[in-house]
C-alpha cells in the first residue's frame, strides 16, 4: 500500500488573483464576512496579507497591521474543507515569527465571544483573554456580539 502525496503548503502574498477563491471561502466561514473592499483595502494599504496555498489551492489566508511594537490579527480564516487539519496553528506561528521579526512584543486579536472553537485554537497557541469589546461584531438580522480580546506576548 503506498501513502497518498500531499502537495506541499506555503505561504505567498494575497493578491488579486486570490480574491475570488478567497471569498468564496469568507462567504462559507462567516456570517458576517469581510467584504473584497476590505481585502483590498488591507492590501493596498500594505498590511501583512498572506495565502497559504497547496497545489494552487487556497487552504486559507491571514490579514495583520504592524503598530508600534505590536501586531494586530485582523483575519485569520482556514478554507471550511480544510479545518481541523493543523493549518491555523501554521499561520498563528508564522504571524508570531513575522511580528517578532519586525520588533513586535505582542500580537492582538478579537474573537467573536460565540467562536469557541477559535477561541480554543487561540489559547492553545498561547494566547490570554485580556478584556472584551462590547457589540464589537454586528449579528446576522442586526444586533451585536462581543468580542473577547485576546493577547500573546512575544
């Protein structure tokens, strides 16, 4: 019996030509998805926007804005055919090696208060629940969710 060959995943910088598998991933993800203006945005503006990509699929991809001595996650999405495979952790431990690369002492993230298994992946990453933001994230059919903020010191 032989073993089946995984193409091998890397890291390349989101652009155009990623936008319309990667929202088609945000779509599935999220309720309240990121818009293609916001990835835009993120890109033009020179945020750290990265896809991770296998035998040119899109397995997932991350969005991150450097501040003074910080760095804060703003996206972090693994394609829902590829969750549960280890591949968050990869782009959390490739975020923390970026941002300490630049000088960053601490990475920053929000996290929906319902998104358990986030929140989970988080922790165990290293992570500590530092404070919330209140109706930080807008509900399908109006209202707002909470976010817990999340910190990991470098």
């Amino acid at each position: 019996m032989s073993a089946v060959l995984q193409p091998e995943a890397g890291f390349e910088p989101l652009a155009l030509r990623h936008l319309d598998a990667l929202m088609a991933i945000e779509l599935q993800a999220y309720p309240e998805p990121w818009s293609r203006g916001n990835f835009l945005d993120s890109i033009n503006t020179g945020y750290q926007c990265q896809a991770l990509v296998a035998g040119g699929e899109l397995l997932g991809y991350f969005v991150v804005m450097m501040g003074v001595a910080e760095a804060h996650l703003l996206n972090l999405t693994v394609a829902p055919d590829h969750q549960h495979q280890g591949w968050a952790r990869v782009m959390l431990d490739a975020i923390a090696l970026w941002a300490r690369g630049r000088g960053a002492q601490s990475l920053w993230l929000e996290v929906r208060v319902g998104n358990h298994r986030a929140r989970g992946i988080y922790t165990a990453g290293g992570f500590r629940s530092v404070g919330v933001r209140r109706g930080y994230y807008p509900v399908q059919g109006g209202g707002r969710e909470d976010a817990i903020v999340m910190c990991l010191t470098l």
